[in-house]
C-alpha cells in the first residue's frame, strides 16, 4: 500500500435544501469544486447529501471525483465520501470505487480520510494500491 498526504482548498460550491420538515432531519444537497496539492495534484467535484439535525451538526454521504494526478500517475478516480459535520468542522472518510480509476489510475483501490477544520482548507491521506 502508497500512502497519499496533503491538502486540498475548496474553491467554489453551492447548497440547497431538499427537504425540511420539523422533527425532521434537514436534507440538503451540497456540490463544490476543490483544488489539490501534495501527492494527489488536480482538480476535485463533489456532491454531497447532507442530513442536519436540529442542533446544526450533521452527516453526509456522496461522491468525489478526482481527475489528476496520484504521485504523479495521471487520470482520474471517484471516491465515495462519507462523514460528520459538528456545526464548523468536517470529518470525513473516502473508499476508492472498484472500476473507476482511468488512466495510469486504472486498478486503483483503497480508502482514506479527510480533516475540514472550518475555512477553505483541509488535508487528505489515502491509502492506495495500484497494480
């Protein structure tokens, strides 16, 4: 297994609601654009489904799709994304989708998580095997 570190800016991204009802969790859908830098160079899309409870923390699952480069073999990768939110900060937890890498990414599996402190920044590491 490669370890890849390093951090990633979010750099644009949009939220709606998608259903909010009292006593219910409040559903909405959350897309943003993110840069990387460190071992995984490029450009990252998310899409996010968020569940908020009534005291602003929440958990959220979706897709993130990486298109770059991974130490420095080029193509691109979706990840499922999945987490908790406290109300400021992210933590979150990524698997490798089975068939997804293209590229010199082809084969690639593994998992990793990331730290979203509050702001535009956070850092990564994925665990990864390439073939």
């Amino acid at each position: 297994m490669s370890k890849a570190t390093g951090r990633f800016t979010v750099t644009g991204g949009s939220e709606q609601t998608v259903r909010e009802v009292p006593g219910e969790l409040k559903l909405t859908r959350v897309a943003g654009i993110q840069r990387f830098e460190g071992a995984i160079e490029g450009v990252g899309s998310v899409e996010w489904v968020f569940g908020y409870r009534p005291d602003r923390s929440a958990v959220f699952a979706g897709f993130q799709r990486i298109e770059g480069s991974i130490d420095g073999r080029s193509g691109s990768v979706v990840l499922e994304s999945t987490g908790d939110h406290d109300g400021s900060s992210s933590k979150g937890r990524w698997r490798i989708v089975t068939g997804s890498g293209t590229g010199e990414l082809a084969g690639i599996t593994g998992e990793g998580a990331f730290d979203a402190p509050g702001g535009p920044e956070a850092t990564y590491e994925l665990e990864y095997l390439l073939d």
